[in-house]
C-alpha cells in the first residue's frame, strides 16, 4: 500500500507545481512594474483609477501600449503624477515613454535596461541632479527631450554616441560648462535655451536659429554674437593688461579688439594707410580693373557657395529619405506609411493652423503611426501618434464632396474659430486637389455609441444614470453653443449621432464632427446616419437645419434611455421599422401610449433607485425633440436649460449664450462672415 500512496502524493506534488508554474506564467510580466510606479505616483488613485491588479494583463490600460504581450510604449502627460520613476526602469521592452507635464522629481535613475527605447519625454517636470548618464547607452535613441526640469552640470560631449539622435532638447534647466565638443549631425531640432552654458557654439550646431540658444550670457558664435570682443567706449581706457575686456566674458582680454582692421591702432594696410598721393595717382583704369575684378570674384563665390548649399541641401533630402525608410523597416511607432499619404504628381498643398494651435508639418503626419478609429459618411478617421509624442485624430475627407479650394477655407475658418468645453476642438486642415485632412484633438475614451453598446459581453461596466445624465447635457451645450455662435449663418451640426459624441479624459461629453454636412452629397443623405434623420431631412441632406439636429439628439437622447442602437434591425421588441431600422422615436411613443413606460427604460438602469423622475422628465424632452413637426421642437438653448433643471444646474436664460464669454465666446458676427 506504500508504494500507491507515494505516488499519487508525487503526482499531488506534481499537479501542483503546474498549476503554479502557469499561474507564473498566466501574470503579465511588466503588471508589477506598473503597479509600483501608480503606487508612488498616484496614491490617491485618481488619475491612474483603471490600473488595477484585478486583470491580468495591463495592456488594456488607459496609456499603456503592448507589442507582442509586452508593454512598449507608456504615454502619461498631464496627469499631475508625482514621484520618482524608478519602478518603470522594469520595463525592458520600452519603445515610447511619455511624462510631460507632469510633477515628477528626483534624479532621473539608471534606464540602461530600457535598451530598445527611442523615444524619451520627460519635459515639464521636476527632475534634478546631473544629465542622466544611463541615457547614453541608449544608443537607439531617436528623440530626446529633458526640457523645463531643475537638472545641473555639464551636457557630456559623449552624447555624440547617440548617432540615431534626432531631437535634443535640454532648455529650461540649469545646466552649466561648455557645448564645444558637441557634434551630432543627425539632429532635426535642438534646443539649450535658458541655462548657465558658457563658450563658443560648435559650427555642427550653428545652423539652427538664435532661439535654441538664447538666455545664455556665456554661450558665443554663430548665431549669437561673435566670441570676438567688442570696442568698448574709449574713454573707458584699456585693462590692466593693456587689452580690451570682452563683455562675454569678463575679465579675459580678447587677442583680437575689432574684426574691422581699419579700427586696429597703427593699422599698416598700404590701401588705406599709405601715401595719400600715391592714392591719388591712381589711375581710373586701374580702379575699373579693381572694380571688376572684385566683382568677377564675388560671382564666382557666389555660383561656388550656391553648388556646395544646393548639393548639401539634395544630399539631407536624400539621407533623410534612405535613414526614414530604414527607421519605417525597423520601428513603426517612430515612423510608419501613412494611411493619407500625399500622392506624387499630385497638388501640394499646406498644413493651416488656427491660432493658438501647436505647430507641425504635414511630413509629421505622414510619418505618424496611424491607427484607423472608424469610417463614417465624410471619410475616415485616425489617431496619429507624432514623433514628439502628442497624439491628434485625423479625417481624411475622401468620400466628402468638396467644392474649390475658396469655398473650403473659408468654411473651416468658420469652424476652427469655434472653442468650447463641450466641442472637440479643429485644430488645423490641410487642402490640395486630391486630399483634404481635418486635425483635432484625441479623445482617448472613445464614443457614446461603445460605451453603451460595446463590449456587452462578461465583465462589461455598465454605463449609470449619473454618467449618461452628464454626457447628455454636455452634449446638448456644445450642439447650443455650435447653434448660437454664429447668428448670421444659423450654423448646423448636421451629423449628430452617438458615434460623433466623444469623451475626454474628465468624463466630459465633446460633440464632433461638427459643420461637415455641407460637403456631403444628397444621395448619401438617408444612408450616413439610419435611425437619426428628422423626417423631412431623410431624402436631401439640403433640408438639413438647426431643427433637424434637435430631432436627431432626441434620438441620442431615447437611445441613452433605452440602450437600443437605432441603426440595427431588432425584430424581437415591437418597434416599428423605417427602411428596416429601429425608429426609435416611433417606437417610444407607440409603448408611452399604451401606458407601458418602464419598458421603454434600459435594463442596466433599473438597479438604480430613485431616478424614475429623472429618467421620465429626460424621455418627456427627448419625445419634445422628435416630433414630428420641425415647428414643436424646442431650441438646443432650451434643451440645455431643462436638462440642467433637471439636475439641478442654474443656466442663463435661451436668448442669451448657453455659456459665459469668459469661458466660451461665441464668434462675433464679422468673424461669421464668409468674405473675410
């Protein structure tokens, strides 16, 4: 009997060791790391709330990025974390770390186990102590940026082992010392303004404009000053060394006063100081050789410096080419094809921006990585991660009809001046004949439409009432605002549906898509948006009116209440049809006759406690906004205003703006006009 009891305790022993080793082996191995870094950088667990060790796999992270199961690229900006950054030095597989503007502090810590980083934003932090020196092991390296931090010494003239660097910004620091040794002609953009650096800049760096080295009293050379001293007043008289003090450097007598020799004392220069009658006997022919030769000179200076410029200025272009496409083979996040390229023998056109907007030009955006976010009736759209790490969504407008290039501008001049809380905003445009881009911001947290009917499987978090309410009045004050900015215009949104009402970080609701109706074609009218279209708009997007966008947020506002999609077919609750889609709007009303209102409520509501007077007076506005008849609608401005009675909000009377000036001004009624 000994020998059976043996065995199964091995095999006991045995099951065990498996079931631990997968269990080891189930646990992301990049989960620890992170937990440690939201541990010491958001204690409160306010701005990290979605990192939680309850999943296995941390890749589904608001920030965190993976690549083959491992977390390769980690984007964390403004999200006032503190704290040092030691535990993401357990990240091996680190492509892209972003942690600007943020409150992090201490010295940056050894990263040369991050041996496949190649891009590194650390700016607008508090970071101290000496350049980190781990950072130039890096030798994969692509961008660089350490700006606006409390960090000391001297730049390392060792930096030059990051061949690949194409951005270094070190301004805003207090670095100190010399910059002479520094030869890095991969460089795109470099900047080591406002620090303590001292001597004469290196010609590799001379290229690049006087501000990337400004607020450096000891920094000399092109583009700056001279390092050579400056006459100073004569009365003033010599050092004690019988030399001229330089103002760059005080105290050192420069070997040269003046790079003018005529200023030289006991200057020889038989031209100008020899004998007076020798210049006056010179003859007129000799002063026409002079002439001559003098310009037959500068010409030929002139063709030589030309051909040296233009070969280099071919050769960057033809580098930058070649090394793109070796990066594109190597790491798509830093450079990747793009989805809207710029067509050869095509137009060029040029990136517009609005004020106030960050700039970039448009070969940013096609080296962008690019990911396809969705496709509507207008063209599709892509969140684009730049090289310096910022992150816009961009449409493609392929499918929209647009007029001439006149027509366009002015419309998105309209559209671009239009800023507020509730609006995504459009940050730039980009016009040729075979390719209009649109720029706005990225809404990370996607749409209304998936958080209310995506992911309806296991472990969905349900959408509560508080939430939804919010998200509706937050909607319903962009759509006001984009209905009272522009008085003149009577300026409509066009295409409004769950999908065109994104959330940002903040939970906020932000209406986009806003103003691109106009490029649309009537025939595409009835199909961009099934379930949404005001009757009398169903046929010929021309009818469209600000009448027609209230109808169309009652349906947003009925399918936040009853969680059904009006633009999927759903044979088995009794709606009525129009062209085989939910009408939802018929369908409320047909179950409010019957006197059947609680059917007509999302299940995932009725966990709830009282909200019933809520949820009804919301389906009492939102059968108001799809009547019919376009006259028994009420204005956006009044929606507003009984949504947030609703919840309680004072809110300015309709017939002034929805929201103060302050916060969000309307546009005046010249900046509405179409002939500025």
């Amino acid at each position: 009997m000994a020998i059976p009891i043996f065995a199964h305790r091995v095999l006991l022993l045995l099951l065990l060791l498996y079931c631990s080793s997968l269990g080891a082996s189930t646990t992301h191995p990049d989960l620890e790391p992170l937990l440690a870094f939201r541990d010491s950088s958001d204690a409160a667990n306010e701005k990290l709330w979605d990192w939680n060790s309850t999943g296995v796999s941390p890749c589904s992270w608001s920030g965190v990025s993976c690549s083959r199961n491992r977390v390769s690229r980690l984007v964390l900006e403004d999200l006032d974390l503190s704290g040092s950054i030691q535990p993401l030095t357990g990240l091996t597989q680190l492509r892209v770390l972003s942690l600007k503007h943020n409150r992090l502090s201490g010295p940056i810590p050894d990263l040369s186990n991050l041996t496949a980083l190649k891009l590194l934003f650390l700016s607008d932090n508090g970071f101290s102590g000496k350049f980190p020196p781990s950072v130039l092991s890096l030798i994969h390296l692509y961008r660089l940026d350490l700006s606006h931090n409390n960090l000391s010494g001297e730049v390392p003239p060792t930096l030059n082992h990051l061949t690949h660097l194409l951005t270094l910004r070190l301004d805003g620091n207090r670095f100190s010392g010399p910059i002479t040794g520094l030869v890095l002609p991969t460089l795109q953009e470099f900047n080591v303004s406002g620090n303590r650096l001292q001597g004469e800049i290196p010609k590799s760096l001379s290229a690049f404009p006087e501000s990337a080295f400004s607020q450096n009293t000891g920094l000399c050379g092109s583009p700056l000053q001279s390092c050579n001293g400056i006459v100073g007043d004569p009365s003033e008289g010599p050092g004690s060394n019988g030399e001229v003090a330089s103002p760059l450097m005080p105290g050192a007598g420069p070997s040269i006063v003046s790079s003018s020799p005529s200023s030289i004392p006991g200057s020889t220069n038989p031209a100008l100081s020899g004998n007076p009658h020798r210049r006056a006997r010179m003859k007129p022919v000799a002063l026409i050789a002079i002439i001559v030769g003098d310009a037959i000179v500068l010409a030929v200076i002139s063709l030589l410096l030309y051909c040296y410029f233009w070969r280099n200025y071919m050769g960057k272009i033809g580098g930058e080419g070649q090394k793109g496409s070796k990066l594109m083979e190597s790491e798509k996040i830093v450079y990747s094809s793009s989805p809207y390229p710029t067509q050869a023998g095509y137009e060029r056109g040029r990136m517009v921006f609005f004020e106030g907007e960050r700039r970039f030009e448009l070969e940013d955006l096609l080296r962008a990585s690019a990911e396809m976010l969705g496709k509507g009736g207008f063209g599709t759209a892509y969140k684009a991660v730049l090289d310096d790490g910022g992150v816009v969504a961009v449409k493609r407008l392929k499918d929209a009809s647009v007029g001439g290039k006149r027509e366009f501008e002015q419309h998105m001049e309209i559209l671009g001046r239009l800023r507020h809380p509730n609006l995504v905003n459009l940050r730039a445009y980009y016009f040729a004949r075979e390719e209009k881009l649109l720029v706005y911001d990225y809404m990370a947290n996607g749409s209304l439409f998936w958080l209310l009917h995506g992911n309806r499987g296991i472990g969905r978090t349900p959408l509560d009432w508080t939430t939804r309410l919010k998200i509706a009045a937050g909607a319903a004050r962009g759509l006001a605002f984009i209905h009272g900015s522009c008085k003149s215009l009577k300026l409509i949104h066009g295409n409004v549906k769950s999908t065109n009402v994104l959330i940002d970080q903040l939970g906020n609701a932000r209406v986009s898509d806003y103003g691109l109706s106009i490029f649309g074609p009537p025939t595409s009218a009835g199909t961009r948006s099934n379930g949404y279209r005001a009757p009398e708009a169903a046929l010929d997007h021309r009818k469209l009116t600000q009448k027609s966008d209230v109808y169309a947020f009652g349906v947003v506002l009925l399918e936040l209440l009853t969680g059904k999609c009006p633009s999927i077919v759903d044979h088995g609750n009794g709606a009525e049809y129009s062209g085989g889609v939910v009408d939802l709007p018929r369908w409320v009303q047909s179950v409010v006759r019957e006197e059947w209102t609680a059917e007509v409520f999302d299940l995932e509501l009725m966990r709830y406690k009282d909200i019933e007077e809520e949820m009804v007076g919301l389906l009492q506005i939102a059968m108001a906004c799809t009547s019919a008849s376009p006259d028994q609608r009420p204005k956006m401005c009044h929606v507003v205003r009984m949504i947030e009675e609703m919840r309680g909000v004072d809110v300015s009377p309709c017939h002034e703006n929805v929201d103060s000036v302050s916060e969000s001004p309307a546009l005046s009624e010249g900046a509405c006009g179409v002939s500025q």
